[in-house]
C-alpha cells in the first residue's frame, strides 16, 4: 500500500460513489491522500494495515437509528473506544440506539456495511442523517475514513471535515463524549 496526494490516476473499475466522493472533495478544495487496500477492509482489525499507511485517527463509523426508526445518526468514535448505547443515547436524548438496518444505510448515504463513512453525508441531501462525533475524534490533526467503499482510504485534516466538508453537505454535527470504560454493558 502506497499514500498518493490526492485523487488515484486511473479512476478504471472504481465504483461510481468513489468517484463521486474525489469529485466533491476536489471540488471543494479539500487536501487528501488517498491509498489503495489490496483487500476490502471490513472491521478495524482489516484497518490496522491501512491505519500505519495513513498515520490519522481511524475512526469507527456507526449507522444506528431510534427504536421507531424515525431519527438516524452516523456515530464517528475512536477505534479504541467501546459503543455503549445507554451512554450515547443519554447524552443525545435519544431513545434506545441501536444499528439502523442495511437498506437504509443504503437509501440515506449510498454505502454498504463495512464501508460507513462520513463521506456517505454528501449522498444525503435531504439531512436524513446526524452525524454525531466523539470528542476524541476532533483531537486528531488527521481523520482516516473511506471514500464511500471499504477498498480504499482517506487521509483528510479533521478541521477540513468540520470547516468545509460538513458546511458543504450541510451537515452539522454534535460532539459527545464517550467513555474508556470497558466495564459497562456494550450494544
């Protein structure tokens, strides 16, 4: 795996969701690099390869909804961090959290599961979706994320995302803090 500035040379037997993700981003005047995985990368064990390529905080990205399905949010938190659903849902005001089923994931942000980033928010353009970031997260000079697939990653400053990305998708966010506690019952 190589890091390349910016956007891969060839854009051949990339789906149309990545593309479209380099097209927004260098329309929006946003520094990336981009790598390549020579295998799709599922769960942040197939991300530990990629994270020593991106040198950036790599971020779990979870897809939940209410119990009524009637409010959805994309969760960014720190890999070593634990999801507890109390924790966040208390913090939120939200009821019950739990994870929002595929075809919505699917309708919403134009991603598949393993593949869950907040680059996904460009695809909804109605505000389906909040995107909820831990405070961790915000810490980090550098984010890694995918570009809509789960065979490729990002490297974007953190303050590119919450100054320029989300305003241009516009999509805010709301910072919560999440526990290190490994005690507490997970989701």
């Amino acid at each position: 795996m190589e890091l390349h500035e910016g956007r891969p040379e060839s854009m051949e037997g990339r789906t149309e969701a990545e593309v479209r993700t380099y097209d927004f981003l260098d329309k929006c005047g946003i520094h990336y690099w981009q790598t390549d995985h020579e295998k799709a990368a599922y769960t942040m064990e197939d991300c530990k390869d990629v994270d020593a390529i991106l040198e950036a905080t790599i971020c779990k990205n979870l897809f939940l909804c209410n119990r009524q399905k009637t409010h959805y949010y994309m969760l960014m938190m720190p890999e070593d961090k634990t999801f507890h659903t109390k924790e966040v849902s208390k913090e939120i005001g939200s009821p019950r959290l739990s994870f929002a089923p595929e075809e919505d994931m699917l309708a919403f942000l134009d991603i598949h599961p393993g593949a869950v980033s907040v680059m996904g928010l460009m695809n909804d353009t109605e505000n389906h979706v909040q995107l909820l970031i831990d405070e961790d997260v915000l810490k980090g000079e550098y984010l890694g994320c995918h570009p809509c697939v789960n065979t490729s990653s990002l490297k974007i400053r953190t303050k590119d995302i919450t100054d320029i990305f989300l305003p241009a998708v516009h999509h805010d966010f709301i910072t919560v803090h999440m526990s290190a506690d490994e005690n507490q019952p997970s989701a």
